[in-house]
C-alpha cells in the first residue's frame, strides 16, 4: 500500500502530503499521530509541531523558511505563513567524502554517437544555421521551410491536412464552429534524404545588434559555442553586413573556442550579394551540398565516458525534489563514476544549497568562483528590486514549492552527490570529467541553451506541471515526477518517475533505467518527444536580471 506522506530527511519539521488530505484527518508517520489542522494537497508540507513567528523551517536538512506567525501542529505550509529563508555560506576547508555507487551494470557499456576528429564524440549529427542578427530571421524561416519540407524533417503535415480540411468545409458552406474533426496522424513516417543528418536546425533570436556591445560579445561566444558543439555537423552562418556582431568576431570566437575547428562553415553576408534570391538560393545548393559530405559520418561504438549530461528542471512541483530529481541525481552519479560529464546549472536555482555544493567542491578557487557567480548574479537581481527568493513561479507555489529554498534545495538534488570539480561561466566549455557547476538563469529556455554551449549532449529535463521545453543541438528527455502529469501529458514526457512517488520503485531503481534510456537516446535508438516535435527553443542570455 503506498504511503500517505513523507518526511524527507530526518531533521525536518514539515512532512510531505502524497495525497490529498483533509481537515480533521489523522494521518500516522513513523508511529506518531498527526491530526490536521487544514487541507492538505498532495506535494504540500504541513507542519510537526507548533511554530512560532521566527522559527525555522526545516526540509531536506536544511533551512527552506521562517514562519512568519503562529502555526500549530498539523497546519499547512503555505505563503501567508511562511517566507523564504536560507543559511548564509561561505568557503571553509572541507574534506568531502563521496562513495560512489556501484556501476557494475555498465561498465563496459557503450553507445553508438558520431565521433568527431578532436575525440568528442555527438549523440546527434545536425546541420545548424545561424544568423548573426535578427535582421536575417526571414531568410532563416524561408530556408528552413524549403528544406525540411524537402529533406523530410517537417512535423507540422497533418495541421497542414487539418487547415486544408477546414478551408473545404468552409467553401462548402459548413459550420466551422460545429465541425467536429481533429487533425489526423501522421500517415507515413518522414522519409528523409539524408539517413545519418538527424536534422537541420536554426538558431533565430533577437541579438547581434541594437543592444549594447558586450550584448553582441556574449552572443558571438554563444554561437561559436553551438558551432563547435560534438552534435553539429556543419554550420551555415548569414550575416546583413552592419551589425554589432560582425562576422570576423564570430569566426574569431570559434577559433578561440577550437582552434582545431574544421567542420564545414559556410558564411553569406546579405549586403554583399546580388538579391535577397540570390543569397537564399547560394546558401540553399553550398548547404545540400555540405549535407551530403555530412551524411557520410556514420555512428560508432563509444564509451559512456563521452557522454555529457545536462540536469534541468522546469514546470517544477512539490514532487519534482522527491522523485525525479533524485532520480536523475542517481544516474548523474552513475555517470560520473563512469568517467563522464555531467552540467547542473540554474543558479537562481541553487539558492539554499549552497554551502552543500561549496563544500563538494574540490578546488578552492573554483569553490570561490561559485560563490562570487552567486552573489554577484543575485546583487544584481536585488538591485532592481528581485533577488533569488522570487525566483519560485505562480504554478510553482500552488503545487507546494512555498520558498526559493525549497524550491533550490529540491532542484539540487539532480545534481547528486558525486564532488563538484568545476565551476563555469556562461558558455564555458566543461572539460573534466565529474560534476561541474554552470552559471545561467533558471528560466527553462535560458538555462538549456546554456548548457548545451557547455557542451551538453543530452539533456534530463525533470518536470512536475509539464513544460514542452527542447534544445536545438541537444536532445532533451523529458522526466515526470508523477503518473497524473505522465497520463495527461502523455505527448511530451519520456521517463515516468511517479512510481517513486507510489512505492513501486526506489530512487536507485529509477536512476538506473533513467541511463538505460539516456544510452538508448545517445544511440538513436530511441527519438525522445521534444526532438519528434522539433521543440527547438533557443534563448540567449543577455547577461542582465532574469531568474
């Protein structure tokens, strides 16, 4: 029989409902009796004895809260009652021990990724377009419709079919309101002409020019980033002339990053060439033509070692720190062990657990390089009235994630327990094996296409309210932290960690069919959802306050 509620670390004085509860219930833990004093939804926390105003409130160990006025016993945590409240940190020595889990299951194992000459090794082959201003978006747009429409990567064909049904009925006179027809199918799988490009992608956005200087510096170092990334193939960049992020700066930074850079990369700056048609047309037939030197690469057995994983949350519930971020945690441990990378990232998200991740890091300076990222990112949130603690989103609290700590602490847990043996800066590549430490916002779209500039390969998307989120270069996986999400949301998410939730199955359990799955991904073995819907988001951090 699945439990009713939980308390996860010992030292808590909130335990967690696992399903609703009402008022006047009684519901035992560990032997002790509590009698509620509200109604208590599912994923939210109530409390184990009287709380004064001023008293701490304690989950996963630590400091998430202060009580803001007299709470009894039983009562539900909740923002009239609780506010945001976090231990201070600092570096100080600390010999951290970590045991690592047992790999024996994987050792050995390998993955089938497409390796590259510097020895990386992609679990995708993509070939990306990339404008260095926003000026070019049309012609992106008008690219990418004759070429995926031809090369096969289109998904949007039976909306297509569904409009065309529309237009009929309407012609015909019918009642478009009363029409009860829904798109069908997809009828027959795409055929693509090109078998080892596993799609052609395009990283629009809003930059290159307009903003401020070191607006366009970021964004050059973000794109060299994905031009460099062990998943792209082959880059085709369109330039107007006149920007701020001028070409020479973009080819300079990709050097920078890789001075060994030899893929393919074909520039067409629209206020040097004839006509509009012209420039479309050139990078349309070069494009093909590089296509067809790309779709030679074939993939081939690699070791677990090479795979880079990136840990993100979004959509977040009081769930999400209890199932499926633990989970994840586990199989980033898994990896770690195993020789690989693993990214965790969202700083805003990390307030609460910082001392934690301080005290894993093996490196002073780099133990003080998270510290100054921190503060320096939340100052700055404060200074225009924010600050992390308001971090935590409407839908974030109504599914019991009351504080920022909570929220953080929970977050965290995806990360593992493995030592922290870097810390990076926005679109710093990760170079060592283990865990690394990397600075972008919380926001879902800003902090993947942060991780994947760092190199991710494959992304662990835990979410708890479902969120559609996806990465142009890097495939994105999906992970529910509960069956009703799984069940109704069934479109989108990939791994199902709700039976954490039921009992059926242990954190340990979890994290390992997650990498189970993750190995499949990597081989092509498995497509996960957002890379079947081309859910190609792409948002580049502009360096201000956004959480």
């Amino acid at each position: 029989m699945a439990e009713l509620v939980l308390k996860v670390h010992p030292n808590d004085n909130v335990i967690v409902a696992l399903k609703d509860l009402k008022k006047g219930q009684t519901v035992q833990y560990k032997g002790e009796d509590f009698v509620l004093q509200d109604d208590v939804n599912a994923k939210h926390k109530f409390f184990t004895n009287d709380m004064q105003a001023g008293d701490e409130i304690i989950m996963y160990g630590v400091l998430v809260g202060k009580a803001q006025n007299f709470i009894p016993r039983g009562g539900v945590m909740n923002t009239d009652n609780t506010r945001h409240a976090a231990d201070p940190f600092e570096y100080r020595p600390y010999h951290y021990q970590w045991t690592p889990p047992d790999v024996s299951k994987f050792e050995g194992r390998t993955f089938n990724g497409y390796h590259r000459k510097d020895g990386r090794v992609g679990t995708a082959n993509y070939w990306l377009f990339m404008p260095t201003v926003f000026c070019e978006n049309r012609n992106l747009d008008v690219i990418r419709e004759a070429l995926h429409n031809e090369l096969g990567y289109a998904v949007t064909d039976k909306y297509k079919r569904y409009a065309h049904h529309l237009v009929e009925a309407y012609k015909q006179g019918e009642d478009i309101g009363s029409l009860d027809l829904a798109p069908a199918a997809q009828t027959t799988p795409n055929d693509r002409v090109f078998k080892n490009i596993d799609g052609i992608k395009f990283l629009n956005h809003q930059g290159g020019c307009g903003g401020t200087r070191q607006d366009a510096g970021v964004l050059g170092k973000l794109l060299a980033a994905y031009a460099d990334h062990s998943n792209v193939a082959g880059v085709t960049i369109l330039s107007l002339g006149c920007q701020n992020l001028q070409t020479k700066q973009l080819l300079e930074e990709i050097k920078l990053r890789n001075p060994d850079f030899d893929k393919p990369l074909l520039v067409y700056e629209q206020q040097q060439s004839q006509s509009e048609e012209q420039l479309i047309s050139d990078a349309i037939k070069d494009t093909f033509n590089g296509l067809i030197e790309a779709n030679k690469i074939e993939r081939q057995p690699a070791p677990l070692s090479k795979l880079v994983l990136g840990v993100k949350c979004g959509g977040s519930d009081g769930f999400s720190g209890i199932s499926a971020n633990p989970s994840v945690g586990y199989t980033s441990d898994l990896l770690a062990a195993l020789g690989g990378k693993v990214l965790l990232a969202e700083f805003p998200e990390l307030c609460g657990a910082e001392q934690q991740l301080i005290d894993r890091t093996i490196d002073e300076d780099k133990a003080k390089k998270f510290i100054h990222l921190m503060t320096t990112y939340n100052s700055q949130a404060e200074a225009v009235g924010s600050g992390f603690y308001m971090n935590p989103s409407p839908g974030n609290i109504k599914d019991g994630l009351i504080t920022d700590a909570i929220k953080s602490t929970g977050a965290a847990k995806k990360g593992g327990t493995s030592p922290v043996v870097d810390v990076l800066d926005y679109t710093e590549p990760a170079v060592k094996p283990g865990l690394s430490l990397v600075c972008t916002p919380g926001n879902d779209v800003e902090a993947t296409t942060g991780k994947a500039a760092s190199g991710a390969t494959l992304i662990l998307f835990t979410t708890g309210l479902g969120t559609p989120t996806g990465n142009p270069v890097c495939p994105t996986i999906k992970v529910s932290t509960n069956n009703v999400l799984t069940k109704r949301m069934n479109d989108i998410i990939d791994i199902n960690c709700g039976p954490v939730v039921e009992g059926e199955k242990t954190i340990e359990q979890m994290g390992e069919d997650i990498l189970e799955y993750c190995i499949k991904a990597a081989s092509g073995e498995i497509i996960p959802k957002a890379v079947l819907l081309n859910q190609d988001d792409f948002i580049p951090w502009k360096r201000g306050v956004s959480l």
